[in-house]
C-alpha cells in the first residue's frame, strides 16, 4: 500500500495482537513511527495490550513515556490499558497510582484496577477498591464481578465470594457465566471444599468445559481426593483427549499418593494417541532483553554461572527446611537423576539468573507459560527468604508473588505474626495488605504482599502466554 494513513495502520497492529502475534504487533508499530506516521490512541492502546500480554514492564514503562509524551494519557480508555499493562507485569503499585492520577475514572477502569489487585493477590484492597466503586454510583456488570470474585477467590474469602456471586444475580441482576462459575468452584475447591465445587460444577446452566474441570483435578490433588479426582480425569480426558497439561495434572495426582498403576495408565494412554508433554520455559526481562530457558538449558555463556548459581542457593534453602519435591518429576528415574532434573527446571534458571545480573533489592520477574512445578514453587518461597527479595513468577495460571518464604497463593497461614510480622491481625491471616495499603500503614506494621488465593481458568484465558519460545526482544532506550 503507498499511502498508509494511522487508520490502517490501526487495522493492521490489532489484526496482529489479535491473532496472537504480539511480537510483530510491536515491530509494526516501530515501522510506523519509522514510516513518520504518528500513532493514534487505538495504535498505542494495542501497544499497551500486547506489553501486558508478554509482561514486558520496560518495554510497556517506555511506552507509557511516550504516551505522557504525546498527551495521550488523560484518555479514559487508553488509560485503563496502561492500568491493565502493569498489572498484568506485576507491578501492581504502578498501576494503583496510574489509577489514582486518572481524572476521569469509568467503571472500566475501575473495573481493571479490581481485576490487577485480583490477579496478583490482593484480595483485601479488591474489595475495598469494589466499595469506593459502589460509593461513587458506579454500576458494576459482568466483568467487575469477575474481579472481585477472582480476589475473594485469592484471598481465601469464600464466604464473601459466594456473598458477592449470589449479589450478581438477585442484586444487579447479571446472569453468571461460564468464569464466573469457574471462579467460585475454584474458590471452593482450593480451600478443600471438592463437593461442593462439584456440585457447582455439575449444577451449572453451562456445559462445563476442561478449564473448570482440570481446576478441580487441581484441588483434588492438593487435598488428596483420589476418588473425586478419577472422576473428574475421566470427564476431562473425554472433554479434552487431546491436552497434555491434563494428563499431567492426572498423572500428578496419582503420582502424589505413590499409585504409580494409575501414573504408568495415564502415560500409557498419552504414548498411545502420541501426545508430548508441553515444553515448559521461562523467561526473565533483564536490563531490557528478554532470555529465555528452557529445562536442562545450557545454551547461554553464563550457563555454568547459573547452574552454580542454583546449587549454593539450593544448599542455603535446604539450611531453612527445603526438601526437594522429586513428585514433580514425572520420568521413573532414579532418585539423583530425578534432582538432578529438578535443579534444572527453567524458572529455578530463569530465577538464578536474574539474581546473577541485578543486585540491590530489585524485584525479580520471571515469566512461564505453564505451570509452576510443586518443587519450584516451595523452592521459590524460601529463596525470596534467604536472598531477601521479592520474586514474581507469572505463569499460565496466576502471579505468585514470593516474599519472605511467602507465596500470594499460600492457602496455609503463617505459622505466627512474630515470624511472619506483616499480617494484618483485624482481618485474617489470609487477608493481607499491599506495599501501597494505607491500612497496612495506620497498623503500623511494614506493609507486606497480600497472601491470598486466586482463581485460574477465567484469568488464565485472559493471559494468553506466547505459545512459542519468546525471541529476543531488544527495548530500544527510551
Ligand atoms: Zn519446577
Ligand atoms: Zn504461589
């Protein structure tokens, strides 16, 4: 086309993101401003999206400068993305005080802002955030209730979540969908309540679909329920025959309580239609290039560095209780083989990596586009202890943001508030408070991450993590 004017340029930038090509969504959008046509506000909202799509902070911090820049910030819609954009890489404190700046609020973005603090674990300020909402006569619809559902369901506040879902009906009026009842069954299921999440599952108007079962097979396996659990294999297997994540949820789960017949069955039936397991990586933004990592990596300069790396964090946080889980291993090895493949999981590289190449108390972001392993995740929580610094691992599922031997998705308290001093004694130990929580502050307390729980399935499809292996993606400096 010779004459390209910002309206096809448009056309073409959101055809892309929209069909999941997000890096090339970028590039164009550089080719744009190359070609000297001024991005519009559409063309700089798709940038925003496809930032939080790949939690690109820098990446997404360089064009939200841009954005102040040109003046584009004031809009409500554009700004409601950049709301979206950090909370979606992590940095929910960014977005509060985006959110905050914003003049003129809508209920979309105050929508977004519930939906941040619900997917990172904020239970408690998702629900203040919902009040001053309600306070200001904003109407809630469908999307909002799907936030604070999400954030009851991370916080561990089931009796407010089923409150806020029966609200939805007989008080607005919405009816509940497909997420919304995953949500809710989620919520049920992570706190041990199986049956119940069943019988949501089963009484829906909707035909449940593998997302909101392969949740339940999760909770299954986290409570042990062995009986459920080949129930909802069954109805998974016959729903999705097709998805490896699911045979290794059930492989898992039999795996778990040392049935290795139901584990050899499972792998059996997964050689059978030839399905591979999906092939896990991580990737970590360090100094604005993307690196990522596959298990076993050892492609990079400083793969020894890494490796050796992980071995003396491994020696400090076995010093504190940490026993490796070789349940995750799902290969019949020996037991030295099994650790040896657990030390090279991707996101404990990607983790080390990250220590290597920053100092200070910067946080530590890693991505994964499955998700994280039992071991890695028990690992990942005392590491944040012993190196003292936040880690945030975004995965397919949800943000776990570790600190202080702490994970946002611990369903578990805190053995007391004089190990654990940030717990916020009025509301709970699920109920925890953000660095930015003025709450947090009049206890007097230092303000620490909210511990909490949160759903999966219905935020998982909103996070729509890059199916192939991420290339490198050079921020120009800004
Ligand atoms: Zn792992
Ligand atoms: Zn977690």
């Amino acid at each position: 086309m010779e004459d390209k004017d910002s309206v096809s340029w448009n056309a073409l930038i959101a055809g892309y993101l929209q069909n999941g090509l997000t890096q090339e969504s970028l590039q164009l959008f550089r080719q744009m401003q190359h070609e000297g046509c001024e991005p519009s506000i559409i063309a700089t909202t798709s940038v925003f999206m496809a930032c939080a799509e790949l939690s690109a902070l820098p990446l997404g911090q360089e064009a939200h400068c841009y954005a102040l820049k040109v003046g584009f910030t004031a809009d409500t819609f554009l700004g409601s993305s950049i709301i979206d954009m950090y909370a979606k890489c992590g940095s929910i404190e960014h977005a509060r005080t985006f959110f905050d700046n914003l003049k003129d609020k809508d209920a979309v973005s105050w929508t977004v802002m519930i939906t941040g603090y619900g997917i990172n674990g904020f239970g408690g300020e998702a629900i203040d955030l919902y009040n001053e909402m309600e306070g200001h006569g904003l109407k809630p619809d469908a999307f909002t209730y799907l936030g604070i559902l999400m954030a009851c369901n991370h916080a561990g506040l089931v009796e407010e979540g089923l409150r806020y879902f029966e609200d939805m009906k007989n008080k607005h009026g919405l009816e509940p969908k497909l997420e919304h009842y995953a949500c809710v069954a989620d919520m049920l299921g992570r706190v041990g309540k199986l049956a119940e999440a069943a019988r949501i599952i089963e009484d829906m108007p909707e035909e449940p679909d593998g997302r909101i079962w392969s949740a339940l097979l999760a909770a299954c396996r986290t409570h042990g329920d062995i009986c459920l659990g080949e129930r909802v294999i069954e109805k998974l297997l016959e729903l999705e025959p097709d998805k490896a994540e699911h045979y290794v949820l059930a492989s898992n789960l039999y795996a778990s309580s040392g049935r290795w017949d139901g584990v050899r069955r499972i792998r059996n039936r997964m050689k059978e239609i030839g399905l591979q397991k999906d092939p896990g990586f991580s990737w970590i933004d360090v100094g604005g290039r993307v690196f990522d990592f596959v298990s076993g990596d050892n492609r990079l300069p400083e793969s020894e560095e890494i490796h050796r790396m992980w071995c003396s964090l491994e020696e400090k946080i076995r010093g504190i209780g940490y026993v490796p889980d070789t349940s995750s291993v799902l290969h019949e090895k020996g037991e030295e083989e099994k650790l040896k493949m657990l030390r090279g999981h991707s996101e404990k590289q990607a983790i080390s990596f990250g220590l290597l190449k920053t100092s200070g108390n910067k946080k530590i972001r890693v991505c994964k586009n499955i998700r994280i392993c039992r071991d890695c995740h028990n690992a990942a929580k005392l590491v944040s202890k012993v190196v003292g610094r936040e880690i945030i691992v975004r995965d397919n599922k949800r943000f776990h943001h570790f600190r202080d031997g702490w994970c946002s998705c611990d369903v578990s308290c805190p053995p007391s508030s004089s190990e654990f001093p940030h717990v916020n004694p009025k509301v709970g130990c699920r109920y925890f408070r953000s660095p930015s929580s003025s709450r947090g502050r009049r206890s007097g307390r230092p303000a620490d991450v909210t511990i909490g729980r949160f759903l999966t399935s219905a935020a998982a499809s909103n996070w729509p993590v890059p199916s192939h292996q991420p290339v490198l993606l050079v921020v120009e400096p800004g």
